[in-house]
C-alpha cells in the first residue's frame, strides 16, 4: 500500500529546489499549516455557537466566544510569531501592519499577508470559507523592516496559497514551481498530497460573478455577461453561473474545473473590492502558476504598483482563453 505524502514530508523535499535556502521559507509554510488545521477546527465547531455561546458572550465553560475571523486573525500570527522566520505580518483584520517584535524573529526575513478567513459571512450558512496567505523577502537588509518592505509587487511573491474549509479542508501553495494541494485526512490531522501539479484549463465553461451588481458593471463586463449566456455549441455556451460569495471556494473551483471569476469595479466600489495584497495577489500567483491568467481588465494583477496596504482591485482571473475573451470586450469601451 502507497502512504500519502504529508505536506511536512512535502515541504522538506521540494526545499532542494531551493538550494541556497537554509529552511526558513519551509518552516513558514508549515506553521501557516499548524494554524490553519487549529482555524479548521474551530471552524467545524462554528455550528455550535448557540451550544457553546455566541461571539462575544461567554460559553458554558466560563470561555469568551470570539468571531471566527478574530480567532483566525490571532492564531496565524501567533504561529508566525513563535516560529521566528517572519518579520511583519499584514492581515485584512489589522489595519496597520502587525511588526514581530521578539528575539527569535529579530533576523527574520519574510513579510507575511494574510487575508486569515475570506467570506467569514458564509460561515452562518455553512458554506466554504477560506485563508488567503502571501508571503513576501523583505527588501531592507539591517534594522527593522517597514513598509517598504511591505509594499510589493505581487510579481516579487516567493510563495502564496490558500486554504479552503469545505466539504473537505485543503491547503493549496505555490512558490512559483507549479500548484499542489494537500487535503487534511482528518484521522491522522495530516494535509496529504492529493491534487499534485494543478493546472487551469485553458477554456471553461463556468462563470462567475455577481450578477446582482449587473446595472453598476461597466460596459465591457456587461458584454461579456451577454455573451456567456448566448447559445453556441462549439465554446460549449451558455456558460454555467457559479458564485459562492466566498473567493477561495469559486477559485478553487476555477482551478479544478476550469472557468472566470470576476469581481470588477462598480459604481459602489470604483476600485473593486478585493484586496490587492492579500486577496487578489495571492491567487493571482497561484492561478498563473497553474496555467491560468490574472487581470484587473487591462493590466496584469502581479504588476500593479501596491501603494497602501489595504489597496483595493478589480480581478477577472481563471482560464486563460476566458479572462483574455473578457478583456477583448473590456477594450471596446475603453
Ligand atoms: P471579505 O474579505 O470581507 O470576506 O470579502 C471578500 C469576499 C470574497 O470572498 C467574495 O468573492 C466577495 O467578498 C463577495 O462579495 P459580494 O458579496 O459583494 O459579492
Ligand atoms: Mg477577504
């Protein structure tokens, strides 16, 4: 019988394509990984909260409940502060960046962003949610690391990747040699590989968006939506409609099966919504190591200049030949 790879075992080999690395990048990941089975574990529990307690009331046992996003929050940065490799942590929920201030962290040398539980509002309903994480080299070589550290490109990312608590938990990283997810095997409490070298196919038929917003799209993604929906056998359309409300879920999807996901600018949001660093950065990185293509329309994700922290875009992101078809109806407008 085959035993399944375990991310840990995972890590410590695919550390020789990194030859001149001394650990530190493979001890990260795999706190991000120890945090993340805890933030699952809670999440499992999230039925409970009328059993145990709602957030901000105290439970049975005398506990303070907290919400979930919260909980998350402190447990990725608590892991990142006692495993030492990272010096800053940026998070959706801190609106300043998070410096780690200790003696094991002082020659630190990654920056970290962290989106620690995307679509929290799906968590009520049972739904996937999920954790978006980015991980940067920071620039400054002596004293401590500032925002210019933190204000990369996303085309400098060393790694990135997401976990997605649904019907199954799965972590999914790249550091730019190709995608792997792992599936937690809940009786070991083990991410194993199970979905090695993942690729986007280059043609999908699912699209996803929220057509809610229809009236406040522009005109380009207003066409793109019509010609999703007219009928032609050879492009397989009328495309499928598929959105969660949760990122990760509807690209983790997109990974698997194929498709687009966009989130453009509105009229209520002008920028977008998502977030840049730790949103749309990330899984652009992921989705382009797979083979698929990131944009925000008109220019590539990974090289828009980051001048704040919480910076927001417009993402049309998934099958190549689909997001380039988006972008094509984008232009004749623009
Ligand atoms: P959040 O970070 O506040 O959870 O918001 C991000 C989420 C994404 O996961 C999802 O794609 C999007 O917001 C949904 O927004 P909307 O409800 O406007 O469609
Ligand atoms: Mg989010």
């Amino acid at each position: 019988m085959k035993a399944a790879k375990t991310l840990g075992q995972f890590i410590i080999e695919k550390q020789a394509d990194f030859p001149f690395a001394k650990g530190e990048l493979s001890r990260l990941l795999r706190d991000i990984g120890i945090a993340s089975k805890i933030v699952n574990r809670e999440i499992n529990k999230a039925g409970l909260v009328d059993i145990l307690g709602e957030a901000g009331t105290t439970n049975v046992q005398g506990e303070g409940q907290k919400k979930l996003d919260v909980y998350a929050n402190e447990q990725f940065i608590a892991a990142l502060q006692s495993g030492g490799e990272c010096c800053i942590v940026v998070s959706e929920e801190n609106d300043e960046y998070v410096y780690i201030d200790s003696e094991i962290s002082k020659n630190a040398k990654y920056i970290v962003a962290i989106d620690p539980l995307d679509g929290s509002s799906n968590i009520d309903v049972n739904v996937g949610v999920g954790t978006i994480f980015s991980i940067y080299r920071r620039k400054s070589t002596e004293g401590k690391a500032t925002i210019i550290d933190v204000l990369q490109r996303g085309v400098e990312q060393i790694a990135a990747g997401y976990v997605i608590y649904g019907s199954s938990t799965m972590l999914v990283y790249t550091t730019g040699k190709g995608v792997n997810g792992f599936t937690l095997d809940p009786s070991i409490g083990e991410f194993c590989l199970s979905h090695p070298d993942m690729s986007v196919p280059k043609d999908g038929n699912i699209y996803s968006i929220n057509e809610g917003y229809y009236a406040h799209f522009p005109d380009g993604i207003k066409k793109y939506i019509k010609y999703c929906q007219v009928e032609d056998d050879a492009t397989r359309r009328p495309y499928t409609s598929r959105y969660t409300g949760s990122m990760v879920a509807d690209i983790h999807r997109t990974l698997i099966k194929g498709g687009i996901f966009m989130y453009p600018i509105t009229a209520q949001a002008p920028n977008g919504k998502l977030r840049l660093v730790y949103e749309c950065n990330p899984i652009a990185f992921i989705v382009e190591q797979a083979g698929g293509k990131a944009t925000n329309g008109y220019e590539r994700i990974m090289e828009l200049e980051v001048k704040e922290l919480h910076q927001r875009s417009a993402i049309i992101i998934g099958s190549e030949n689909m997001v380039k078809k988006a972008e094509e109806m984008l232009a004749c407008f623009s």
